[in-house]
C-alpha cells in the first residue's frame, strides 16, 4: 500500500533539520488525531521515527560543531 508518508530514506536525508522536525511534528498531529486506519497509523510511526533519526543526525552534528569551536578556543587560551 503507497501512503503520503512513505517516502525514500534518501529523501529524508536530504532534509535539513527544520524541514525534518516540522514534518514530524505533523506526523505526531496526525497519530494524536486518530482516525486513520492500522495501517495509515503504522507508516505515520515508521516516518516518524526515520524523521527523528534525521533531526538527531543533525543536532549531533551541530554538537560537534560546537565542542569543536570551544576546544579550539580553549586551547587558544590556554597558549596565551
């Protein structure tokens, strides 16, 4: 069965990360909703845990950003 949900994981990795949390939000709206059937309600789920992998890739990522930045820094200080 094709739903609107499902969509190629190669899709979902192209994502950016407000594109990916936006949609996942619609997800949750739609399985808090009801009113679809088990198995409308089972692609919803497995798009939605692809969607939050994709946003945890992303905010990984911009923690590795970050720690980088402040150990560069640090130790820019630390050689003063």
């Amino acid at each position: 069965m094709t739903s609107e949900v499902e969509k190629p994981a190669a899709v979902s990795e192209a994502l950016g990360y407000e594109q990916a949390r936006d949609e996942l939000i619609e997800v949750v709206r739609r399985l808090e909703a009801g009113g679809t059937t088990l198995e409308e309600s089972l692609a919803l789920w497995e798009r939605g845990e692809e969607l939050a992998k994709v946003c945890r890739r992303w905010l990984e990522g911009a923690r590795a950003r970050l720690d980088a930045a402040l150990a560069e820094e640090a130790e820019a200080e630390s050689e003063d």
